[in-house]
C-alpha cells in the first residue's frame, strides 16, 4: 500500500492477521496512533510505516515481535521513549527511527540486537550517552545518531563494531577526543563528527583504514597538525577539518592534494595551499575557538557544512587566491583573474581548452559577466572558436530546445564544422553556487567513457550560467518510444528493447563498478536514456546528484510525481541510507517499463498504481502475459519470463535483497545466452547481498 494518496488512521482490524508477514504504508498520508495489535502481530517480518504522519507513542509487545527483522518508522510524528520492547526484537536487522520527535535516552540495553545491521536514529530528540554496551551490536554496518542532543564521549567499546561501514555522530554535543579504538573498525567507509565539542588531535592511525571514503571532521575543537598518512587513503572523496583549532602547514600528499580550501577554512593556525596564507604567515591557534556561522558570528566567513567537500584541487591555487585579495580594488582583480585563468589554461592544455568569454543571453542580467569554458579532450576546436566569437549565449537558442527535466533545459548546438552537441542549462543555480565543486564535479566526469553513457564534453561557468556540453544523441529518449502512442511511431521490438535493458545495466556497471569512487545516477529513468542511431541505449544526467531538486521541494513539484514511480522508497524518505542500490531500483521500473509499455505510475479507477504492483498482481493471477506490452510480437517468452523475474528482484523495498547492477547484467547476458560477460562486469566485484533476505 505504499507510495498511493491514503489518509486517516490505520484501521484496528489489521491487528486481527496474524499471518500477516510484511506491512508497508509508506509514503502516504496516515496520521494518528498506529494500533498496539498491529506492531505486535506475531509472524509479522517487515513493518514500514514511514513517510506519513502518525503520532504518539509506538507500543511493542516483546513477545510479539519475535519474527521482527525490519523495522522502519522514519519521518512521522512519534514521540516518548524509544519503544521498550525493541531490545526483545532478537531477530531485527533493520530499524530506522529518523526524524520524529522520540526523546528519553537510547535503549540502555540495545546491544542485545545482535543481528541489528542498520540503526538510524537521526533528527530526533534523544539525550544521555552512547551506552557502552553498543559493543553487542557485533552486525551493525551502519549506525546513525546525528543531530539529537546526545553528549559525553564516544565509548571505547565502539571499536569492536568490525562490521562497521558508517559512523554518523554529527551535529550533536560530543566530547572528548576520538578514541582509538576507533581505529579497530576495519569496515569504516564513512566517518561523521562534525558539529560537536570534540577536542584532541586528529589520529594518524585513521590512515590504516583503507576503505575509509569520507571523513568529515567540521566545526569542533581538534587541535595539532593534519596527519599527512591521510593521504594515503586512495578512496577518499570528501575531507573536511575546516572550523578547528589545526595549525602547521596542510600536507598535500596524494589524495589530500585533491581538497580545496572549504575543506581547512577557520584554522587560524594552518597555512599553504590551497588557503592563502603562507606559512610565514600563519600564526598560532587561538586558545578560544574558531567562531563559525553556527555560533551566530556575522563577521565570519559561512561554514560549508551545507556544501560538500570539494574533492579535487581548485582552479586557482593559494597564491593566485591570495595576489587577488592583495589587489582590493574590483576592477584590478578582474584583470588579475583573467591573466591567472590564462596561465592555468597553458599549465592544462593537454587536457582541456579554457576561455573566458561573455553571455549574452536574453533572460539573464543585462550587464554580461565573465566566464569560463572547458573543453575536454576530443571536442571540436570550432565549438572553442565560435564561442569566442559569439558568446555562450550561441549555445542557449531558445528556438532549439529539445528537451526539459528536474535539472535544467536541453538545447541543441551545432559547429561551423557540422558538429551537433547537446547543450543541458541547469534549473537552479543556489543548488551549487560553488563553483570550484562544480568544476570539481564536471572534471570528475572527463574521462567517464562507455558506448552505453553519453559522454560529457565539457562546460561552461559563470556568475549567472552554468552549462554542460556533451554528444548529441539522435533519436530521443526511451520514454518517448514507449509511451508514444502515435501509430506513426514504429514500436520496438523485443530484440530492441532487451538490448536496450542490457546497455542500461552495462553503463550503470561502469558507473558503479570503474571507480576508486562509484558514481550514483539517483535520477535514472526512462526519460534519461537515450537512443542512438542503432537505437541502443545511453544513459545521460550521471553524476549530478548535487543538481537534483533538494528533497522537501522535491516532493510536492509537478516533476517528481512524473518521475516518483522510479524512485527507492530509502531515497524517496530522504533518511534512510542511499547507496548505489537505489540505481537498482530505478532500473528495474525502467526494465518493467521495457516489458509492459507501461508508464511507472498509472492512474487506474482514481488510485495512482506503480508499475511494479501491477505486475505483482497480474503474476499472482497466473497471468503473466497479461503484463506484456500487447504491440510486441514474434517475442522469447523465456527472455521475458526472466527480465520479469529479474526486474521484481531489482524493485525490493529492502536494498539488500537486491542485486548488484554487475549481477543484473550478468543475468540478462545469461539469460540470452549468445553474449559474453563484458570485461567491465568482469571487474566489478560481486555482492553477497542478492542472497541475504532481510
């Protein structure tokens, strides 16, 4: 019963089914006390009632949740303690309570949850410490408490959770230095301590770590030196110390060298690149802390804790940084910028073409504002030329739009040579007005190539514009061949369109599978796949998961009802943690799509039906055919059979039941049964997560 319209209460008699095995309301409008019957339903496995309104306390009878494995109350209304009867539930491995209103401490006896893998607790109102005996929580992969008023120091004991992948403790009153022991948790992907009282120096044993991706160390009062060992993290994608009390000079040893200077902003003691103080320059640490924007100081600088760390190194170094601020007058530091992105651009020519050029573009300011534009390798000079000439406002043509999504608006551009290049204007600019993340992030996509991803090209930035340029592909998307119903429009065959399933899960292999850090997609749809010339698949929009619409404006937009039904319940909540599963999911609606003709979401007698239950259904019948598209003809049954199959498994409301995008390709070659494994799924490591059920 998840993602429809539903209001008013839960009704009482479903605490009657006592064979009842897995209950999902999510995603509606209920409100009200949910009935202590039904929580306590002896063989219930899976209750999720996130995502809508309910309130009061949640009663659990511990002899009744016995059979209990998941548990998901995110995002309602629920106050009081946490539920006592929780720490009876032997069998939990899931439970997410983020943002309601729970206050009270934390369950003094939750490491009787051995079999507990993921716990998220954040945005509520829990107080005390972390219990100590959080040590029998030997299965948790992920443990979430940030942002409750929960203090005192992390205990020791936390260094025996080895299966631990994601530490989030921020913005929260912490104290003490980092244990440790902390260093004993082998698994540790992700660690956040930022915005709390931490103190003590930052531990060079971090650096043994090895799957360690994102360190996030903001707004505490840690002191002494950066360890440069960090630097040996190979994974590391974001890093961030800013707002402490470091000094000594920021070591730029191999991953490090990719951070810009948000990531060490409010450490009065630390110098060289990329800030702009030189290192006899800097002056000790303050013996108070560093105010931050967080602490209501109008005269600092604003904290990024909003923006994520930038990941590579920015585009002006530290000395440029600082000649321009030496400059103070405006109209000599716009000649310094130019003649300094003249200079970077002959350090980089081997990689990309640089220009500063001037917009001219009818629906932004009159006054034209400088900008840059980035080629990338392999892109036609006349493009660099002619913007020259004509100004990015010749990429824009209002005439040549050619399509329009949640991110932006599509033009198409063509070369004095007879070059066609899609040209993608981004919606909103406040979602990144950064603009060395943006340039991190578009250089992070330069060499991302594959036959099944649309290759970017470039892009340009400014004050007022940011454009990405990349190939142009011909015959429109997979949505308008599907859902065309113009009989004009020659339907695709089965053949075309299981190729077409099998180029969208090699690309999304690439994607996941080709980097020290996977790419997400987050926005994969129907829309956002491409049809070349031999109407194969490319999958466009990669890597841009900062422009999506953020989450509560999201919701209630016109554009994400179009796209809701390809959306993973644990992205949709918005609390839950994301992870390249939610590709997944997104692929296999898009894999029902392919098979039903069907859009994700459908209107039938007034209730808004998705795609994946109205396959269930019609499966449940016996009557499987029933869900092909009826314009298919001459098709393989058995290929059918098992897209089918394998698209319900990739739509699981628990991501661990579902495959990996290596496993799903290499199932669809299978199951053709002519084709080799791709030497791109044969690099990507297997998931046992296919076989766990939840």
């Amino acid at each position: 019963m998840g993602n429809n319209h539903l209001s008013g209460t839960l009704p009482e008699e479903l605490g009657k089914l006592d064979y009842l095995k897995q209950l999902s309301v999510n995603n509606n409008l209920f409100s009200g006390e949910v009935p202590a019957d039904i929580v306590s339903l002896p063989s219930l496995q899976h209750l999720d009632l996130s995502c809508n309104s309910f309130t009061g306390r949640l009663h659990l009878n511990g002899s009744g949740c016995a059979s209990l494995r998941g548990l998901n109350l995110a995002e309602n209304m629920f106050e009081g303690d946490m539920p006592l009867g929780l720490s009876n539930c032997s069998q939990l491995v899931f439970l997410n309570l983020a943002k309601n209103e729970f206050n009270g401490s934390l369950l003094p006896d939750i490491g009787r949850l051995a079999l507990l893998k993921f716990f998220d607790a954040n945005g509520n109102q829990f107080v005390g410490e972390i219990p100590a005996n959080i040590t029998g929580l030997v299965s948790i992969s992920a443990l979430v408490l940030g942002n409750n008023k929960i203090q005192g120091r992390i205990p020791r004991e936390i260094g025996n959770l080895r299966a631990l992948e994601i530490l989030d403790l921020s913005g929260m009153k912490i104290e003490g230095a980092i244990p440790s022991e902390l260093c004993n948790c082998t698994a540790l992907q992700k660690l956040d301590l930022s915005s709390n009282k931490m103190n003590g120096s930052i531990p060079a044993e971090l650096s043994n770590l090895s799957d360690l991706r994102e360190i996030d160390l903001e707004n505490n009062s840690f002191t002494g030196t950066i360890p440069s060992a960090l630097g040996n993290l190979t994974g590391l994608a974001i890093f961030n110390v800013s707002y402490n009390h470091l000094s000594g000079t920021i070591p730029r040893d191999r991953s490090l060298a990719q951070f810009g200077s948000s990531s060490f902003i409010g450490n009065s003691g630390l110098c060289g690149e990329p800030l702009s103080i030189t290192c006899s320059e800097a002056r000790s640490p303050p013996t108070q802390p560093t105010s931050s924007p967080a602490a209501g100081n109008p005269t600092t600088s604003p904290s990024p804790n909003t923006v994520t760390a930038a990941r590579r190194r920015p585009f002006l170094t530290g000395t440029a940084i600082s000649a321009i601020a030496i400059t103070g007058a405006l109209v000599v530091g716009a000649l310094i910028i130019a003649f300094l992105s003249v200079r970077v651009w002959r350090k980089q020519k081997k990689r990309a073409e640089l220009v500063s050029v001037k917009e001219n573009i009818d629906d932004f300011s009159s006054q034209a504002s400088a900008g840059k534009l980035v080629l990338f390798n392999g892109v036609s000079s006349s493009l660099y030329n002619e913007c020259i000439k004509e100004g990015a406002g010749a990429l824009v043509d209002k005439k040549r739009i050619v399509g329009a999504g949640s991110i932006g608006t599509v033009y198409e551009a063509n070369t004095s040579d007879g070059t066609t290049i899609a040209v993608k204007k981004l919606r909103t600019l406040e979602r990144m007005r950064d603009a060395e993340e943006f340039e991190v992030d578009m250089r992070s996509l330069e060499n991302v190539r594959h036959p099944n991803l649309v290759m970017v090209q470039g892009y340009y930035l400014s004050t007022t514009l940011k454009l990405i340029l990349s190939e142009f592909v011909p015959n429109g998307t997979l949505s308008d061949r599907l859902h065309d119903l113009n009989p004009a429009v020659i339907s695709l065959t089965w053949l075309q369109r299981y190729t077409i399933g099998l180029g969208i899960a090699r690309g999304l292999v690439r994607l996941h599978c080709n980097h020290s850090v996977p790419i997400m997609h987050f926005n994969l749809t129907s829309a956002n796949v491409l049809l070349d010339e031999r109407l194969e698949a490319k999958i466009s929009d990669y890597g841009l998961r900062k422009f999506l619409p953020i989450q509560n404006k999201y919701i209630s937009s016109r554009i994400f009802h179009e796209t809701l039904g390809y959306v993973a319940p644990e992205l949709a909540c918005g609390s839950l943690r994301v992870s390249e599963k939610c590709d997944v999911y997104s692929f296999g609606v898009v894999l029902l799509e392919i098979v039903t003709g069907r859009k994700p979401c459908e209107e039938i007698d007034g209730a808004t039906v998705l795609v994946g239950d109205y396959v269930r259904y019609k499966l449940e019948q016996g009557n499987v055919w029933e869900c092909v598209d009826p314009r298919l003809k001459d098709y393989d049954g058995f290929e059918v059979v098992n897209v089918i199959k394998l698209a319900l498994i990739c739509t699981s409301q628990e991501p661990s039941t579902r495959p990996t995008m290596a496993e799903a390709a290499r199932t669809l070659e299978e199951s053709h049964g002519s084709r080799s494994v791709p030497q791109d799924q044969q690099e990507c490591p297997d998931s046992n997560s296919w076989s766990v059920q939840f």
